[in-house]
C-alpha cells in the first residue's frame, strides 16, 4: 500500500485510534501522544504491506506493540529517576511501588495532605491508588480488578505519584464556590423543560459557572468547589451527557450562553436610550389610531385616552410577541439531550 492512501485512511480514522489509546493509558496528553506514535509507526513501514485489505489488522496490531514499547519506555524513565526523586518517593510520604504501603505512624498533616492529593487525581490513577497503597494490593490483583495489564498498573502508580509530590507541596486553598456556589437558574424556551430540576443540584450549576470563561481541568475543579474527585466525577459526566458542558482536550467549559449579573447592568445600560426612545414612538404610533378605534363599535369606546391607550398597548404587546414568536430567526427549535426540544 502508497503512504498517501494509508495516510488518508489513517486521518479519516483518527478517532478510532485516540479512543484505543485513551483507552489503554487513561490519560488525554499521554493518549494523544501514544496516538501519533501510531500513526508515525504505521506509516513507516505500511509500504511492506502487500495486501490492501489487511491494512487495519496490521494498524491494530502496530497499535498494540507501540503500545508495549510506550509502557516499557515510561519505565525505564522511572528507573533512570535522579537520586532526589528516589529519595523522596522512598523516605517522605509517597513510596514506589517496591515500598511497603503507607506508614501509620506518619503525623497527621501529612495523612492529610496524602488524602488530599488522592482526592485530586483522576478515576483510573485514584483507584490503582487507592487499591496499592490503602487496600494493599498486589499490582497483579489490581490489574485483574480493572481489567488492564500489569505495566499499565505501575505506569499510574508511577504517573499518581509524580502527581501526588507535584502537589504535596502546593498551597493549595480552595475556591470562592466552596462556600458560595452562585446562583444559577435556566431560561428554557421550548415544548418540554427538563432542565429546570436538573439543576436543582447546587453543585451543577457551580459547575457551570466555575467552566464558563476559560477551559478548566477536573482538578481545578474540585479545588474551586471545594468537592473531592470521586463525587465530582458523576457529575461531570452529567452535565456532559446533558451537553450542559463540553470536553475540551483534557479539559471542561460551559457550552451555555451565562448572562451574569454584570452583563445584566450593562445591557440596562446600553438599552436604556433605546428603549425609552422606542416606547415613544410606539406610544405616538397608537395615539394617532385612538380616534379612529372610537369609531369602531365595541363596548369600550367611550373610555377616557388613557384607559383607551392602556387597553391598545396591551393588544399590541400582546400580539407583538405571537409576531416575535411566529417570526424566530433561529428556526425550528433543536432536539436537546434530556428530551424535547427547545
């Protein structure tokens, strides 16, 4: 097979490719690179292919010993740690995977800071974790539990304990939303809300709100809410399956539109001219009418101009808005996720 089409068929595919790593590594950076490693490998050495139509036998079976060498090249960095990196895994409070589990005699901000640091990492990483250095398991056991191999076992340990010194040193302080979430309500249009219970959970809506303006990591948020990674986690995956949020690399954002509070001033703002410019001229347009509506024969006609003019404006707002309605420039209203459309 020619690069060019392997290429083309290796593009067209992507996804596939990047679902099989995120799926052996767990981690969206290491997946994306592991990723590439494929398709870099598959490309190098396609041209030996003589049979077209196994070409995605020999990209899934290229997947897998990249894999292999990705696992086994993660570990030969592991063992080719600097002096000061051993001697922090083996004397302080994190120990490698050769060590025993953790010590009991450790004081107590320590015991903090190591459970404050679990409740920080991913589900994966957390759960090997936890299973190794609490539940004292084997990495063997640990890997027939989760269902993944025994190199990718200490290829998170190794990764969590990176990440655990990483923050074991941080000042970490948590975020406004921990103790005041905001206020988040949902202005819904459409044939059937279901959005309104659903964020009757506080927690939701600070989600919302803490993801709106820049893309942030599951772990910022749990240090923004002030909520530990294994009750955030559900609902994370709430909101994304509701695509109240989208998923950005790694990462989260807001993909409502959020009118705050400051926007709100700064439309009453801007609007204010305008709308005391366009009540007067609304307010001239239906004087202009009142005498020829007196003509008309209908029980209210010998009302005072001002009840006459109360009664019209009212008609007018009314039927301003069905006009409003009936003439929507967004079309017909999208099918939403939770069921309905709106």
């Amino acid at each position: 097979m020619d690069i060019k089409t392997a290429a083309e068929m290796l593009r067209d595919n992507l996804p596939a490719i990047y679902g099989y790593a995120v799926r052996n590594i767990f981690d969206y950076g290491d997946a994306e690179d592991l990723a590439q490693e494929i398709v870099c490998e598959v490309l190098e050495s396609v041209g030996n292919l003589n049979d077209d139509r196994a070409f995605w036998g020999y990209v899934w079976a290229t997947a897998k010993n990249t894999l292999r060498v990705y696992i086994r090249r993660e570990q030969q960095k592991r063992k080719h740690e600097n002096a000061a990196e051993k001697a922090f895994y083996r004397e302080t409070i994190i120990p490698s995977p050769e060590d025993g589990v953790l010590d009991a005699s450790q004081n107590a901000e320590e015991i903090y800071l190591i459970r404050r640091e679990l409740s920080l990492l991913s589900k994966t990483r957390r759960e090997v974790s936890v299973r190794y250095y609490i539940q004292n398991k084997s990495c063997s056991e640990i890997a027939e539990e989760l269902g993944i191999s025994v190199e990718a076992v200490k290829y998170h340990l190794f990764k969590a304990r990176a990440k655990m010194k990483e923050g074991y040193f941080m000042e970490r302080k948590l975020g406004k939303k921990s103790y005041d979430p905001g206020r988040f309500s949902v202005d819904f249009w459409g044939d059937w809300n279901r959005y309104s219970d659903f964020f009757n959970r506080k927690i939701l809506g600070a989600i919302a709100l803490a993801a709106y303006y820049a893309p942030v990591s599951a772990e910022e948020l749990s240090v923004e809410l002030g909520v530990a990674m294994p009750y955030l986690e559900d609902e994370i995956e709430a909101l994304l399956a509701a695509e109240i949020i989208k998923k950005i690399g790694g990462k989260y954002q807001t993909s409502l539109v959020i009118l705050t509070g400051e926007y709100e001033k700064e439309a009453d703002k801007a609007l204010e001219k305008l709308i005391a410019r366009r009540a007067e001229e609304i307010f001239n347009d239906i004087s202009k009418i009142v005498p020829e509506v007196r003509e008309l024969d209908f029980s209210g006609r010998g009302y005072d101009d001002n009840r006459l003019l109360f009664m019209l404006l009212n008609i007018a707002v009314v039927n301003g808005f069905i006009y409003a309605r009936n003439k929507s420039p967004y079309g017909e209203p999208p099918a939403l996720k939770l069921g309905g459309h709106g």
